[in-house]
C-alpha cells in the first residue's frame, strides 16, 4: 500500500514523496521491522521509541511516523509528524489491515465485573445456533476455532488487534473493551455493531483520576457503535442508569436495556428460579448451571445481545441451559471431606460480595475467603475488598498477588495493618494459605479462593505449583495420599 493512502486519513498538507513509497507492514517495535516496512515511533510510559529510530531504519524502515519534531530527529528516510503516535498506530493499522470491516458483526463489551462470563456466554449461544464466532479477551483468544494465549492486558494493543481480526474469518466477533484500551486507543477505528455494558466497580483508580473519569472512559466505547447499532446497558446500578440516560437522547443508535425493574429485559429470580421476560411480555424460564444472581445479569445481557441479532429465544434459552461456565471464573471443586472450593478471578468488593453471597445461598455453612492484592495497582481499593470480606465471610486469609514492583515485606506490612479482625489471618505464601485452608476445612464449608482465575502465578512458593487450581489439586491429591497411607 502506498504510503500517502494511509496517511491521508490522519494528516493534511501530505508531501508529494509520501505517494511514491510503498509500505509492506506496520510496526511500533524496532526489533520486528523489515524491509518496506512503516515504523511508528511512540513516546510510550516505559520506553520512547523515537529512541529506535535509528535500529528501525537499519532494519530497512521505508518511513518512520513520529511525534517529535523533525528538527529532532535524524534519519535518512522520511519522517511524517503525528500529534499522537498511539491514535496514528491505531488508524493506520485499521487502513492497512482492515480497510473494510467487510461481513464481520463486532460486539464490544465493556464494564468492571462480568465481562469474560458475558461474553463467553454470547460465543456459546451463536455457535449453538451453528453461528462462528472469534472471542478476544482476558483468558484466551479464539480466531477461526483456534486457541490462541491471551495477551497480558485485556484488549490488545491496537497492532496485534487490527492483525487478528485481518485473521478472523468468522462471522462474529466479541471483544471484551477494558477501560485502558479505549483511553489509549487501542480500539481506535473499529465500528460496533452492538456495545455492551455489564457494571462499573472502584477499580483501576491508580490509572483513572477517579470514578467519574473511569466511567466517562467506558461510555467511550459507545461512541463507536454503528450507525443503527445497538447500545445494551445493564441499569441496576447507578452507573448502568446513568449511561441509559446519556444514550437515550442519542437518535442515531438504538437502546436495549435489562435488569431487575423497569427495564426492556427484565430479570425475575424468587426462590431459587430465575425467569426472563421481554418487553412484549414473552416470559422465558432461565436454567443456568453456573450459580450467582450476577450471572442471571451476565445472562440477561447476552440473551439480549442474541435478540438483537435475531436469534429465536427458545434457541437462546436453551443454550444458556448447557453453558459449562469460564475457566477460573467461580470454578468449583469438591473435597472428598464435603467442603467446597472455589476459584474466581473477582478483585473487587463488589465481586467479593456477589462471590460470597452466592456460596452462602448455595448453603455454605462456614465460608473461608483467601484474598491478596495487586503491586502497583488501585490500592484505594484494598480496604473495601477487606470490608467485604469481613462483612460475609467466617475466615479471611490475606496472602500474597502478584507484586509486580512491590517488595514482599512492603505487602506483608500492607496486609498486616488491613487486617484488623479476629476474623483475619495473614499467610504470605499463597500456596501455604491455600493448604492451610484446606486442612481446616470439614464438610458443607466453602473456600473461595480470589484474584487470579485461571491466570498462572508471576512468583514462585512453597509448594510446586504454578496457578490456584494446580495448588488445589496438589494439596487434594497429598491430603488424599496421606488418608490412603494411614489407612
């Protein structure tokens, strides 16, 4: 593609040698270039990469995008000045990659809590209905039936992104759309055809200035739908109602909304059933083998999102029924003692909450909570995760995260000073704490173990294992071990 077709989109005043070169790839990394290839230049939070300019052009770079000046840079091949080098990166990617987004239907999902459920459970519906369909988000991606490992954030960089859906030949596409991806453009270009939001939780305030600009951040994404495109707005919280407002005056995109009351789809749960009913007064029941009452909200947004794009609800109602849930996501496994554990990847109070009220509905007699926190993440958060586990839990065991650029002893301090009731211990080994809790365990307790998932541990412990789930059956098959041993 020649060079002036793709900046034409993003600059004016284009000089005439920019239509005789052409450009074979894209890259913002100097190690990935080759020969013909664009390299944009981003003054990023860690590294700049007008840095590597240079090794780009060695590489054979064929131009470089930047945002300096070009009275700072020194290079032989041609510079093209940008205001913002992580928007022009997202741009040129979409013209290079995807100049038209051609049959695909993209579903964006955005919210604090419940975002992997709700969009594991809409891939599930569309496939039941014979539908294909590629899923990016925070466990795995999945393009054209292909497993592929996740990205270490939840929506990917705006390259990578851009490459996979130039890869995807599926009908459908749902991405999960995190707050950083559309504050730093990651997302930039794409057109939705449905916009979903879940909830918004105190989360991420290390990043956001404060709540206020975290939830701007999100309506972001429904900025982007479609011309006619569907905007679907979970409005039990004060957050959901509030972005319903801001959208009901918007005659350019339609809006869809669930929830207990008052709402397009509404969520009726007494008794330990649960039932959908439509607008038009179409009553459905809902069966899911997943427990909690926020998953009949994750529920209820995904039926939606299948009704809007004109699947019979029977057909829905029915897929829901045999959906086999998300990997860490309230992951179940029984103890031959009687207890039940519980892996999750909630890390935040308000998870914590719907996490601990669903074991003591599903008849927990005593709960045991084993929690930590993020190095280097929202600690404005910390105390309220600790206050609601104090609130609903019989046990808590605050023990180590990931610390990232956090000390161990400065954590240790950390956890120690949260820790403030008889109800609290502090256990730095996450596998020590998980074993502990299961030598403490007897019959009809539930241990829930938060805050990773199905995501490998960044340190290593006591124990040889590398996630939750590979310590719980560590420690199952030992204790099992022992029990055949001694008798």
């Amino acid at each position: 593609m020649k060079l002036n077709q793709l900046l034409e989109g993003i600059m004016s005043d284009l000089p005439a040698k920019a239509g005789s070169i052409n450009i074979r790839g894209i890259t913002n990394d100097s190690r990935k270039v080759s020969k013909g290839d664009l390299f944009v230049a981003i003054a990023g939070y860690m590294v700049d990469g007008h840095k590597y300019i240079q090794s780009a052009v060695e590489a054979g770079a064929a131009a470089i995008v930047g945002e300096k000046d070009e009275k700072e840079i020194n290079t032989d091949v041609p510079y093209f000045r940008v205001s913002d080098g992580r928007k022009a990166l997202a741009q040129l990617a979409r013209i290079f990659y995807n100049p038209d987004q051609g049959n695909k239907v993209v579903i964006g999902i955005t919210g604090t809590n419940g975002k992997t459920t709700t969009s594991f459970m809409l891939k599930h519906i569309l496939e039941h209905a014979g539908k294909t369909c590629s899923l990016f988000g925070s466990v795995y991606n999945i393009v054209n039936g292909e497993k592929e490992e996740s990205t270490v954030n939840t929506t990917m960089d705006a390259l990578t992104l851009q490459k996979a859906l130039n890869k995807s030949k599926d009908e459908y596409v749902i991405m999960e759309v995190s707050s950083h991806a559309l504050s730093q453009y990651r997302v930039e270009g794409i057109e939705y055809d449905i916009a979903i939001f879940t909830n918004l939780d105190h989360d991420h305030l290390d990043y956001h200035k404060n709540m206020e600009d975290y939830f701007l951040t999100k309506a972001k994404l429904f900025e982007k739908l479609k011309q006619k495109g569907t905007a679907i707005v979970d409005i039990d919280t004060q957050w959901g109602s509030r972005l319903c407002g801001m959208l009901s005056n918007e005659e350019m995109i339609n809006l869809s909304t669930t929830g207990c009351r008052n709402a397009d789809l509404c969520i009726r749960a007494s008794a330990g059933k649960a039932e959908l009913i439509e607008e038009s007064g179409l009553c459905l029941p809902l069966v899911l083998p997943i427990m909690g009452t926020h998953n009949l909200h994750n529920a209820a947004l995904a039926y939606q999102a299948a009704r809007t794009l004109g699947l019979n609800p029977l057909e829905i109602i029915a897929a829901l029924k045999g959906f086999e849930g998300v990997p860490g996501r309230f992951e179940v496994k029984k103890l031959p003692n009687g207890a039940t554990f519980v892996i999750d990847y909630a890390h935040t109070g308000d998870a914590f909450s719907h996490c601990l009220k669903t074991a003591r509905e599903m008849g927990a007699k005593r709960i045991i909570h084993i929690f930590g926190f993020r190095g280097d993440r929202d600690k404005s958060k910390r105390k309220k995760m600790v206050e609601a586990s104090m609130l609903l839990s019989d046990l808590y065991i605050l023990t180590l995260d990931d610390l990232h650029s956090e000390s161990e002893s400065e954590m240790a301090n950390i956890l120690h000073s949260l820790n403030t009731s008889k109800k609290g211990v502090v256990i730095l080994d996450r596998t020590e704490a998980i074993e502990y809790a299961c030598r403490h365990s007897a019959d009809g307790d539930w241990i829930l173990i938060t805050g990773k998932g199905d995501e490998k541990y960044h340190h290593s412990y006591t124990l040889p294992t590398s996630s939750d789930k590979e310590t719980l059956e560590y420690v199952i098959g030992e204790r099992e071990q022992r029990m055949l041993a001694n008798g």
